[in-house]
C-alpha cells in the first residue's frame, strides 16, 4: 500500500505529522546546524541509535521513535544547511 510505512499501519500523512513534530521540538530546543559536517553527524548519532535499537529488537515504539528522530533532523538538515 502506497499510503503504508513498510506494510505497517502507520500511514504517510502521520510519518510526515510526527517528523514535523520532531522537527519543531528540535528547533525550539536546539540551534540550527552551523555546517553540513555539523548535520552529517547528527544525522549519523540518530541512524547509529535507531540501528542500537533494531538490533537489540527494542519496541515497536521506541523504534518509531528513533526513526522519526531520523526523519527530523534529516529534514533540518535540508532546511538548514541548503540555500
């Protein structure tokens, strides 16, 4: 199903909702990234925490949560970092 993460119940529109989300929270907590060095590395220190988390076959939901964490700053990175 097109509207389907991975064959799963969540649907595009709530992965995109919770991304967004995740972004705004950042955005109040953190500064912008300063250099794409910068983002590279936290994009990397988040997959590194989803990828800990797949292979310890944590909860549904904390791998959500880790995924979504991903989703987010990749996202800052293109806002930040892009012209």
């Amino acid at each position: 199903n097109a509207n389907s993460i991975g064959g799963g119940d969540m649907k595009q529109g709530e992965a995109i909702k919770k991304i967004i989300d995740e972004y705004g929270s950042a955005a109040e907590k953190f500064q912008g990234f300063h250099s794409r060095h910068e983002g590279y590395a936290v994009i990397k220190e988040e997959l590194d925490e989803l990828w800990d988390n797949i292979k310890a076959d944590a909860t549904e939901d904390l791998i959500i949560e880790e995924a979504v964490q991903v989703g987010a700053m990749v996202l800052r990175f293109l806002i930040d970092i892009t012209e």
